[in-house]
C-alpha cells in the first residue's frame, strides 16, 4: 500500500507493531534493518575472528592491538569528512560500494585463511580496508534512516539503529 504522506513513495507495511517498533512498519526500514543486523553481526565475527588468528599466529599482544587500532583509527579520523560525502552523494549507492568493499575484504580475509597462506600483514591491510570502508559507511547507514521512515517515525527509527548496532 503506498502512503502519499511518507517522502519518496516507500510501502508501509499494514500491521500493528508496538511503539518501541513502529518503523518495522516501512517495509523498506525493515529489509535495512534485517540487512544491517546480519552484516554487524559477520563484521563483529570477523573482528574476533581476526584478533584470534593474528594471535595464534604471532603469540604477539602487541599486534592484536595494532589489528584493533587498524579497524578503529581509521573511523576517527575519517567519519567526520565520510559524513560529508554521505550528505552529498547518494546514501543508497554509497552503503551498496562500502558494503560491497567490506564483502570483498571478508572473502579475501576468508580465502587467505582457507588455502593456508595468510600473513600478518594480510591481515594488517584488509583490518585497514575494513576500518575505511567502516568509516565511509556509518555517516551514510546513520543518516538513511531518514530516507527510509516517515517523520512521525523518525526517533524510533534512529534508535532501533543504535539499538542494532
């Protein structure tokens, strides 16, 4: 059913949801929000799984740091110039590139682990690529709740999204 009322013409789903959950009634803020979960859910997995292969392969705590500094430093100090790409680019073509880097970089992470011929450095890099695709992806994720529920919605959108991340 299409609500005239809701901005770029997004289906609202027609059911009864409880207030804590009123913008699982936009079907697309629902498909997003399903996405995302899944996809926090892989990235929180790959980041143990990272830190617990560079440590059985070094036995170095201080390179378990470096691949934690190596995902999150990049998100300081860019998120800030990111969130200015996502105001002006669109933020559904920039969450499919990002998203799409941080699926090449699992698979590569994968693929390395797999046939036996992953080096710290390996796994240096892509924690690198990951923490710059990271960074360019929350300002955008953040701000496309906006594009995905009404007004009335909007605070509860946005905190389901923190709730989920």
């Amino acid at each position: 059913m299409l609500d005239d009322d809701l901005a770029h013409g997004e289906h609202k789903l027609n059911i009864k949801l409880p207030r804590a959950l009123s913008s699982l009634k936009y079907r697309d803020y629902s498909l997003f929000s399903a996405g995302q979960l899944i996809s926090l859910t892989g990235t929180w997995m790959q980041n143990t799984a990272q830190g617990w292969l560079v440590y059985e392969l070094t036995g170095s705590e201080i390179l378990l740091g470096v691949v934690a500094a190596m995902t999150t430093i990049p998100v300081l100090f860019l998120t800030l110039p990111a969130g200015t790409i996502a105001d002006r680019w669109p933020k559904r073509k920039l969450l499919l590139v990002t998203q799409t880097v941080l699926l090449i970089q699992a698979l590569l992470l994968g693929l390395l682990d797999s046939t036996g011929t992953i080096k710290v450095w390996h796994i240096l890099t892509l924690a690198l690529i990951a923490g710059i695709a990271n960074a360019m992806d929350a300002p955008a994720r953040q701000s496309f709740t906006v594009d995905l529920v009404g007004k009335e919605d909007l605070l509860n959108g946005i905190a389901l999204n923190s709730a989920i991340f």
